[in-house]
C-alpha cells in the first residue's frame, strides 16, 4: 500500500502520477500496487482482443490500464484494471474530454470485461477470489452488461450475463463453442481462448 498525505479521490487518483509504469487500485483512497501481468495472461487477452476487433472498431477494445470505476464495498478498491474492455462508442469521445482512459461512474458501463485469473493455490487465494468473487459483485452492480472470466489453470471461460440485475454464469471448456449475448456472432471454442493460437 502506497500511503498518500490525503485520501485520494478517484477524479484525484486519475491525475496521480509517480514518474513510473506502476498501476495501482485504489484503497479507502490509498493506492495499492497492482502486480504486473504474466505474459499468458496478456497474451490471452491481447488475442481475444483482436478477436473481438471484428465485431466493434479497434478503438473499443482496451487492453489492461484501462481505469474502470466501480461502487464501493468493504475491502475492495474504488477502481479495476480489467485485463479487456469493449467500451461504447460513446466512450472514446467522453475519454478524450476527459484527457485519461477511464470510465467514471457517471459514464455508461462498458459492454463487456474481461479477466484473465493469475494463478491460483486455491479458492481462497487472492487471486481467485478476486476475480471470481470481488469483480462478479462490483461489475454487477456496476451493470456491465457481460463479464468473462478466463482461468487458464482450470481450463475453463466463464460467461456472466446481466439479467434482471444479477450475473448468470455459463461455463465453457474445450471444444464448447463460447456463447456471448454481446457479440453472438463469435465463433470462439473455450480452448481456442485458452491456448490462445
């Protein structure tokens, strides 16, 4: 946890700058360091990024240091870094007045998340329940529409689906053809994404 003299704002976090590459969550306004990406894990997204870049302009699709405000709950960070986010269009224009890649609160929520799970011990490790507890609360509430968890160590795409307000989850594995409500025209078996050729 990075101690700041003041509790940082998100609109202050955003302008937050240490001179490095660092990322960093924000914490009850303290910035805690966000761990660097293993390369499968960026290889996965950046793969099913271009995938998706078929379907809407390459503009929409955000690869990692995309900021992402989220509501707030007890012990969880006031903004997420998701591994892929397919913006609106509406975004690129409220961005660039914005001056930063972000989504604040008072923006649409993005279309679709994606998280690619880091490894695991197991389900109560950080990283599981990260992304397969924490974020399903926060990007549900915050009404994205569809959210993918990807967990290379289980093999298996996990497909969350808004519907009347809460996530229903669909798993995908091996050759199971992934089925997306935003982009129902993908073609893409669980295993293609996993082995990400």
């Amino acid at each position: 946890m990075t101690h700041t003299p003041v509790k940082l704002t998100f609109e202050q976090y955003l302008e937050y700058d240490d001179g490095t590459d660092n990322r960093y969550e924000l914490f009850d306004g303290e910035l805690r360091p966000v761990p660097s990406e293993s390369e499968l894990n960026s290889w996965i997204a950046q793969y099913l990024g271009r995938k998706l870049e078929t379907f809407v302009t390459m503009r929409q699709v955000k690869l990692q240091k995309l900021d992402l405000a989220v509501p707030v709950f007890p012990r969880m960070p006031l903004n997420r870094q998701p591994d892929l986010t397919v913006v609106r269009p509406e975004h690129i224009q409220q961005m660039a007045k914005l001056g930063k890649m972000a989504i604040t609160l008072d923006m649409a929520p993005p279309q679709l998340v994606v998280e690619v799970v880091s490894p695991y011990r197991n389900q109560k490790d950080e990283n599981y329940q990260r992304d397969y507890t924490d974020k399903v609360h926060q990007y549900q509430e915050r009404g994205i529409p569809e959210y993918w968890i990807v967990d290379p160590q289980a093999r298996l795409v996990t497909v969350l689906v808004l519907v009347n307000g809460r996530y229903q989850a669909t798993e995908f594995t091996g050759s199971q053809r992934i089925v997306s409500r935003i982009f129902p025209e993908l073609k893409l078996t669980a295993a293609q994404v996993l082995q990400a050729k």
